[in-house]
C-alpha cells in the first residue's frame, strides 16, 4: 500500500533549522540567518545572501576583542575592529560608478566629496568606530601606494564609522595601520562573517547586540537579473521601534535591557541596572548610526546610484529607524558594471545605463537587502561584555521566532 508523504511542517523546519545551526556540536560558530528561517521580508535572494553575490566583491574584517572589567583608557577592554570592501577585488584597481547620501549626518563618511563631484568610488569602503576613522583613512593610503596603482597624485579614501564606546575602549585608539592593512590583504568573497565582528564588534542595534550583516537580492530574468547586496554596520535604533518583517518584535521582547555584570554598588544616579536584578524594560531612546553599503551589478550610472543609495532609507525604516537627532545614517552604493570606465584610452569613453523606468525593481531590492542584512546582523550577534562589564544581549531568535507566528508571519 503506498503511503501518502506528510505534508511540510513550517514549524517543524524551522525548529530543525535552529537545532542544525545552534546545537549541532560541529556547528557552534553558526547561527541560522533570515534566509535559513524564511523570513517573509521579500525578495530573492542570491546564492549566498550576502553582498558578496555581486560578482566581483570581496570583504575584510579584522576583530580586536580583548580585556575584561573596569575601563582603563589605552588598555582596554577593547571591542572594536574595521571591516573594508572591495568593489571589484583587492586585486582590481578599476573605480565603480558610485553615489552616496545621508539619512542624518550626525557621522563621518570621508571621500564623499570626491565621489559625488566625480560619480566614482576609487578603492574600498572601510568601516570602523567612530574615533579611528583618521587611522584606518591613512593606512588605506599606505595599502593603495603599495600596490602602485595610483590614478591620481593623492588618494581620497572612502571612510565610515559608527561610535561603540559603550563596549569599547574608544579613547584608547586600538584600532592600528597593521589591523587595517590585514583586513585589505585579507578580503575575499564567500559569505562574510556577521554580527559582532570587524567595525562591528562593539555596536549596539535596537537595545540588542548589533554589528555587520549582509544580504542579497537577485531580480527575475524578466526584470534583468540584476543583483544588489548589502552590507550594514548597524548601531541604531530603540528596542520599542524594532520589526522583522513588519512585526513589532522589540515590543514583543521588551526586556533583556544592557546592564552591568557584576556586583559593584552602581555610582549614585546612574543609569541602568545589575544583570541579577529583576530583567527591566529596554527604554532607552534611539540614537547610534548605521553605515550601508549597496552594490549591484545593474548598469547604473551615479545619478541613478544616488537613488538607490536613498531606498536604503526605506529600509531601515522598515526595520524601525527614523534618523533620530544623534544618529549618523550614511549610505553608499557603487555599480560593478561598466569597466574601465576611468581607464579607456579613447577621447570618448561609451557607457551602458539602464533605462530610468526599468530601476523600480532595484529600488525595491534595496530596500529588502538592507531589512535582511540589518536581521542578518542582529540574528548573528552573541551576547557581548565590554568595558566596565557592560552587557548587550544577542536577540533571542526563538522569542522572535514566537513573535512572528503570534501576528501571523510564520506558520
């Protein structure tokens, strides 16, 4: 008698998914991302979900993550780092077309006027904490003269930070010219790490433990099969405003609030709390920055970059930012397409642009890549203490799980 195959359990997969990445002892170093969970945040994504589905792209991380205990300045504890991209490969001096923008500009993005006057990125974006921006933009200079492929007399490089002196050791400058040049020399495609690695270490997003995530989204045959990725260094944002796929998962998980792990009496009129006393609301007001990288391999030309670098801002929105006063949201997005564009030899050099009335889709794709990566960044993050013995605690991914089938967003 032939007997009729169960039908698929969400439910069950999903919990099979988490036992594959969290309990597996093989696998302890993994952690299920938006895709593995089929979270419904649309769109489809590329091979590896990653920005590194663009062809060509490659990224770094270097990770600084020593010391316990009480701050001392130039000591430590030290939970910081830089992470860079490569447009076309360390290997591959060709600029991209490129374009950035500002959500709030309370932050730093150096270069940026270069790229704007010229509509080219020369070089990789770096991203690192707020307080080594100076470091990591000369030893980025040091890396392109060695390489010896100068386009100009000087280098402008492109730079971003977001600040993690919650965690971090900010004041002391950890961050070195010999972590910047290993995380250049280091770069290579595949799925980049996520969450609290490289300029993400110590980043702080929506009350939980934030960092770098990244994603994809390939568009259908019929709309040019174009890819977009994105990288996040994501420090932003309030527990209350945070959603997953349009479900409020920050006021589903309201508690889990930073707080101190040890036993010292807190100074009189501090904030916060000791992490034995009773879990407390996450009631902090926003504020922090996220830096957005965006590439595709659409033929785009940087006026219409400039438009794809602003959807990012649809979605952090999506995800529950709003630029808040203090927040710096600095976005920049680049086109592999269109190579040597800088190096013809020819008087007039030829192009190729995609129609203005074929990039809606990519406009959509952006925003889905930077809600997913953002995820990806929160989902990958492992609860961290840092200075002072401050701690933020990962996102539970069963609770947010819980979350989503409680408003209908799961089975």
């Amino acid at each position: 008698m032939k007997i009729a195959a169960p039908r698929p359990n969400m439910r069950a997969s999903v919990a099979a998914v988490l036992f594959l990445f969290i309990l597996s002892p093989g696998l302890e170093a993994q952690k299920p991302r938006e895709r593995d969970l089929k979270l419904p945040i649309g769109g489809t994504s590329g091979p590896l979900d990653a920005i590194t589905d663009v062809a060509g792209v490659e990224v770094g991380h270097t990770t600084l993550n020593t010391g316990n205990g009480k701050l001392v300045v130039g000591k430590g504890p030290v939970r910081t780092g830089v992470t860079v991209v490569h447009p076309r490969g360390k290997a591959n001096p060709d600029p991209v077309f490129a374009a950035w923008f500002t959500l709030n500009g309370n932050g730093e993005m150096t270069g940026t006027t270069w790229v704007q006057e010229s509509g080219l990125l020369e070089g990789p974006v770096a991203i690192t904490n707020t307080h080594s921006v100076g470091v990591v933009r000369d030893a980025v200079i040091q890396w392109e003269v060695s390489q010896k492929n100068a386009l100009q007399p000087w280098w402008l490089p492109v730079v971003a930070e977001t600040y993690d002196g919650g965690l971090n050791d900010i004041n002391g400058f950890h961050v070195k010219t010999e972590h910047v040049l290993a995380a250049l020399d280091g770069a290579a495609g595949g799925v980049p790490k996520e969450g609290a690695v490289g300029g993400g270490t110590g980043m702080v997003c929506h009350g939980f433990k934030g960092g770098i995530g990244t994603a994809s989204r390939k568009l259908p045959a019929d709309q040019g099969g174009y890819t977009v990725g994105v990288l996040v260094q994501c420090n932003y944002g309030s527990r209350r405003d945070l959603r997953i796929a349009g479900v409020p998962v920050g006021e589903e998980i309201p508690d889990l609030a930073g707080c101190i792990a040890n036993n010292d009496p807190l100074p009189p009129n501090a904030r916060g709390r000791h992490c034995d006393e009773r879990p407390a609301r996450d009631d902090a007001q926003e504020q922090g920055s996220i830096i957005v990288v965006v590439a595709t391999d659409a033929p785009l030309l940087p006026h219409q970059l400039k438009r794809i670098a602003t959807r990012v801002s649809l979605g952090i929105g999506r995800q529950g930012g709003f630029g808040g006063n203090s927040s710096g949201d600095i976005f920049i997005a680049f086109s592999t397409a269109n190579a040597r564009a800088w190096f013809n030899d020819q008087p007039v050099t030829n192009v190729q642009m995609l129609p203005n009335d074929r990039i809606t889709p990519l406009f959509q794709a952006t925003a889905q890549a930077t809600e997913a990566a953002i995820t990806n960044a929160l989902l990958a993050a492992e609860t961290t203490t840092g200075a002072n013995d401050l701690r933020i605690y990962a996102m539970p991914v069963d609770r947010m799980l819980a979350a989503m089938r409680k408003y209908g967003r799961l089975p």
